[in-house]
C-alpha cells in the first residue's frame, strides 16, 4: 500500500515540477522566474527524498541535502543580482 501512495506523491510532485517549468518559461518579470526556480527546488529535493524512500537506499537523502544547499545559495546568488546589480562584493 504504501508503494502506491509513494508512485502517486511521485507523479503529483512530478506534475508540479512540469507547472514549475511552464512558470519559468512564461513568466513576465524576474522575481516570478526566481520563485518558480525556488519551489522547482524544493519539488526535486521531495521527489529525491521519494525515490530514496521507495527503493530504500541511502544515498538519495544525502543527493538531496546537497541539492538542498545549492538550491539555497543559487536562491540567496539571484536575489543578491537583482538587490545590487552584483553578486559580489
């Protein structure tokens, strides 16, 4: 039972990881654009943290603490460059 409900929170952060991608291409300022990246993020680290769950391994939580970190800095690196023209300083 629970493997079904594990395909089905695959296909549903799947689905919103494809609207994630639409909102990106067709968005009209940047600030959207960064947002949608953002919760893009987020919905990969949940569909990792899925993938590790259903074929019980290991390595798909530290895959996705490291995305978590990167989908961070990439984050705090585009709002920095609208602030301030500059990333650094």
């Amino acid at each position: 039972m629970i493997t079904y409900a594990l395909i089905f929170a695959l296909i549903c952060f799947g689905l919103a990881l494809m609207m994630n991608l639409w909102r990106i291409t067709r968005a009209s300022n940047i600030v959207d654009r960064i947002l949608a990246l953002d919760t893009m993020v987020i919905n990969a680290i949940a569909i990792l943290t899925l993938i590790g769950i259903l074929g019980n391994t290991r390595i798909y939580f530290e895959a996705s603490m490291l995305f978590a970190m990167v989908g961070f800095v990439s984050t705090v690196a585009y709002c920095r460059f609208i602030l301030r023209g500059d990333i650094i300083e």
